[in-house]
C-alpha cells in the first residue's frame, strides 16, 4: 500500500491562508510553527459526490485540539469552509478527494518553542488531492509495533495534533518486516489502535474497540458505534490486549484513509465468509454516515437523499454510494505480530 504519484495531481492548486498557488510554488515560512515545532492540529477529510464526510465534526476536532493547544486565534469555522470550498473549485474537484487540512500556530518571530513568538495569527492550509482509499483491496498486513501510544498525561491523543513521530516510528517499523501497517499499544500493553487507524474486532457477531484512551476520538469510530446502536449489534469500548485480536473472528480498520472501502479489513480466520460483518455494516454505512455537509451548490441534492434511517434503499444516490469499492479483504494477524 506504498501509495505512488498521482498524475490528476500534477497542477493542483493549494490554499495557503488565503492564497491559492500551484503545489510547485507554495511554501510556509521556516518561521512557521508546524516547521519549527510540528506544532499544528490537522484533520483528513474525504469528498463523495460534493459532500464531506462528517464536515462539522471534524472541524469540531480541529478548534478542540486548537484549544487544547491554547492557539491565541482559531479561524471562523464559515472563514474555513468558505477556504475548503475555494479550493475544491479551483481544482474543479467534486468527488474522489482528500482534503488535509491544516491548522498551525502560525509564523513566529523568531525560532523558538515559546508560543508568545507567535504574533500574527495561525496558518490554514488546505490541501486537496484526487485520492483513492489507501488500504489494498488485497488486505491489510500488521506487526504489532514496539513502539507505544502515550497515555493522556504524556500526549494526549484527544489532541488532533500534528507531531506524527510516534505513529511514524510505528510505520517504519512495519516498512521494515514488509507490512502494511502497525498496530500500536498504550503503555498498558493495551491495543491503542493501528499507527493511522482505529480497529474494531468481532467476537461471536458482538464487535469491539479501544477505549478512547491513547487514540483519537475518532469521527469513523463514532459513526460506527453510531451505526451499530441504530441496528442493534452489540459494540463495546473497551481495553482489548493482543489475545483478542488473535483470537477475533473478524478484524476492521476504520478511518479517513480507509475511505470508500470503510471499513478496510476482515480476518480470513472465521471460515466460510471472512467478511460477513464488515458487509453488513458496509450495507448501511453510507446511507447514514454521509451526512450533507459543505459545498451549498449540492446541498439541496444532499438533503433530498438524506436518511434518517440506515439501510433504507430509497433513492439512487444511496444504492449508487451503496458498498462503494468495499471489498473484503484478508487479514492475518498471527502470521504478522511480533
Ligand atoms: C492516528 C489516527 N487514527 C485514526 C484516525 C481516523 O480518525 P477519523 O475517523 O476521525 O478521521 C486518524 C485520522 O486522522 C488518525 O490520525
């Protein structure tokens, strides 16, 4: 899943707080705050046919992290939509996209790690490419990495932050055994989540996850609980070890990257179907989790197809969002984990 260079890509336009320059010619300052410190929250975003996945929830994450960081100035969220939108029509983008949005501290005046350097407001950037999900329809290979999540009091993961090391140290260590991924594990030597992802398991059709303990609060992971509540299947957030993922009938990754292929993986360890959960809850999660959010031009079309009930096959949006490229994917876990 090395993702490679895409040629939709090579006149992309980025927006650099305001500026909409070719992706040759952008740059932040050295005196930027994500440069100097890593020191910026970010969200992921993905664009189905004009819509947002979870907009306003993700920029919730965004001005909460924001917060939690004590950014002096955090943009109005209509100024960051309006930029959002600004992008995408620059780009003439209307489906297939990622959108990284980024939120630094901004230019300081001098180098340094003092957020009172930083006197002329934050940086937003935003980043839109064309994208497919990452994850392979071939499945997903995890090691289980050495490195650990850090509990709250350390680096709280609530924190939408954008010092990546720690996943990136993660990840590297799967590059190095030929895996996809890594699965990462707080310092309890409980399961975090995957170095990008959280992961859901199946234990005799109920399904389970991290507690929000050293993972985000993630805007996938509540769309599925969400889901799981309005079709009655069982879900649990708890501390889950490295036993249960051995001993799990099926295994999902979900988030962002996963994109139209959410939920990502299924174990090839429950027999005859290896993915019959990740199916079912496929059928009904874009009916309920594309909620309409951004590009008013679409709205009106949004709202018709909205539903209120997952699963309910009433228009031709739904049946054509319907599975999208969801294919069932394999997942070894005991050939994979350290
Ligand atoms: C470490 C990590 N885990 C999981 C996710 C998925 O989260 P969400 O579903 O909220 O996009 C992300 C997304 O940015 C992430 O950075």
């Amino acid at each position: 899943m090395l993702q490679q260079f895409n040629e939709e890509n090579r006149d992309l336009i980025v927006n650099i707080n305001g500026h909409l320059v070719r992706r040759d010619e952008a740059g932040v300052s050295p005196f930027d705050s994500a440069v100097q410190g890593g020191d910026a929250v970010w969200e992921g975003l993905r664009l189905y046919n004009g819509r947002i996945f979870k907009l306003y929830e993700h920029l919730d994450r965004l001005e909460r992290s924001a917060r939690a960081l004590s950014f002096a100035e955090i943009p109005p969220r209509e100024k960051i939509v309006e930029e959002i939108k600004r992008t995408l029509a620059a780009n003439k983008m209307g489906d297939g996209v990622h959108i990284r949005l980024t939120l630094t501290r901004g230019m300081k005046v001098t180098s340094g790690m003092d957020p009172r350097l930083n006197q002329s407001g934050p940086t937003l950037i935003v980043l839109a490419e064309h994208k497919s999900p990452v994850y392979s329809k071939a499945g997903l290979k995890l090691i289980t990495a050495s490195v650990r999540r850090p509990p709250p009091d350390v680096l709280d993961a609530r924190i939408h932050h954008a010092n990546l090391l720690n996943s990136i140290l993660a990840k590297i260590e799967a590059n190095n055994t030929g895996a996809d991924d890594a699965l990462m594990l707080d310092t309890r030597g409980f399961i975090a989540e995957t170095n990008a992802t959280h992961v859901f398991i199946v234990r005799k059709g109920d399904l389970a996850t991290s507690r929000v303990f050293a993972c985000p609060e993630g805007i996938t992971r509540a769309t599925v609980i969400e889901i799981c509540t309005a079709e009655k299947i069982r879900c649990v957030e708890t501390d889950l070890s490295p036993v249960d993922i051995y001993g799990t009938d099926e295994i999902a990754v979900v988030g962002g990257r996963a994109g139209r292929r959410f939920p990502g993986t299924a174990s090839c360890q429950s027999g005859s179907d290896p993915a019959r959960w990740v199916r079912r809850l496929a059928e009904t999660i874009f009916c309920r989790a594309l909620i309409p959010s951004v590009i008013p031009d679409q709205a009106s079309h949004c709202h018709e197809h909205r539903h209120d009930r997952p699963g309910r096959d009433s228009c031709d949006y739904d049946k054509e969002q319907k599975l999208g490229d969801i294919v069932p994917t394999c997942f070894c876990a005991k050939e994979f984990a350290a």
